[in-house]
C-alpha cells in the first residue's frame, strides 16, 4: 500500500479545538508535527472546499457521527497534493465536548506535480 499512498492517523479535541497531526501529516500539509487548530489545517486546502468541509466537522462536532471527505492541499502556485480524509466523532456525554479521530490517505501521483490524473 506504501507504493500508492501515505496514511497517518490524527485526532481533535473538541474541547479545545485543536488537532494532534504526526510527521507525515505535518510534512503534507506543511506545518510542524504537534498541535494545530482547526482553521490552520483548513487553510491548507483547496479554497473551493473549505466551506463544505468546514460545514461537515462542524456537524460532526455536534453529535456523533462518521465522515470523509477528499480534497487537495495547495503547496505552491503549481503543486497540488491530493488528500482523503476518513473519520469519527466521538465521546458526547453530558459536560464533555468530545473528540474527533480518524487517518489522512495522502496518494502519490507519480511524476505529476499538480495531482491530476
């Protein structure tokens, strides 16, 4: 599977909004590994998307639920690297906010730069 794609696994902590991302996912999405919130990730991806897949974590921010979604992430004028997005939401108990996981699938596309195919 290595051959076809990158996979990491992530986390969020609605509580406080922020998303746990690993090496790959970092290096991807060009920030640090860490800590990061919601609206840095975001601004990482194709701007025609944002809207919906905003719209879509904030639903799963409010009730348990399952969720993808595919995009790209925009690394320069002509670099784009394709991303999907497979998750859940979890943990709603009386006073707790709960937390969202899931894993990144980020497909190499060989020799093409822009990510079409």
């Amino acid at each position: 599977m290595s051959k076809f794609c990158a996979t990491e696994s992530w986390m969020g902590d609605l509580a406080n909004g922020l998303f746990q991302i690993g090496r790959v996912g970092g290096y991807f999405h060009g920030l640090d590994e860490g800590e990061c919130g919601l609206l840095t990730l975001l601004r990482c991806y194709e701007p025609n998307d944002r809207v919906s897949i905003l719209e879509l974590l904030e639903n799963a921010s409010s009730s348990p639920s399952s969720f993808c979604f595919s995009t790209y992430i925009i690394a320069g004028p002509a670099e784009r690297q394709p991303l999907m997005c497979i998750g859940e939401s979890t943990g709603f108990a009386d006073a707790v906010q709960g937390s969202m996981r899931g894993v990144f699938v980020f497909p190499r596309i060989a020799g093409d730069s822009a990510g079409t195919h």
